[in-house]
C-alpha cells in the first residue's frame, strides 16, 4: 500500500506549521514549515512504517477515515 490508498488530514498550526497525517495509521504524521513539506515528509514517513510492518510480516491497515463537513451537515439539518 502506497500514499494513494489512504486519505491525509492536512491542517495548519497557529504558528503556520503544516501537520499531514494518515489516521489510520498511528504514528504516522510529519509536522513541517510548509504544506508541500508535511506532505513530502509523510510520504517518507509512510514508507518508513510501511517497511517495519513488513519486517515482522504485517499488512498496513486498510483506509478506514470518513471525511465529514459538519458545518454542512450543521446547516443542512
């Protein structure tokens, strides 16, 4: 499984950092300066766990995050 099988939460910081994590996956986030760099940075962070998995012969979890817009869901009701 790859960056692509999975969906990255991607969200500033009041300071302007960047945080991209994969929930699904614990442990795996990157907390970067910029946007480009969080998403770069847990691509790497992705493979890093995705070969330890591999090493004692587990499969990465399937994506399982639901995205949801509760301001639309809020106003919608």
């Amino acid at each position: 499984m790859g960056l692509n099988d999975y969906k990255i939460v991607l969200y500033s910081q009041e300071d302007g950092s960047w945080v991209a994590e994969i929930p699904v996956i614990s442990g795996c986030y990157a907390l970067m300066p910029t946007r480009d760099q969080a998403l770069e940075e847990v691509e790497g962070v992705l493979r890093m766990i995705s070969e330890e998995y591999r090493e004692k012969g587990l499969a990465l979890p399937p994506d399982s995050t639901d995205v949801v817009d509760i301001q639309r869901n809020e106003r919608d009701s």
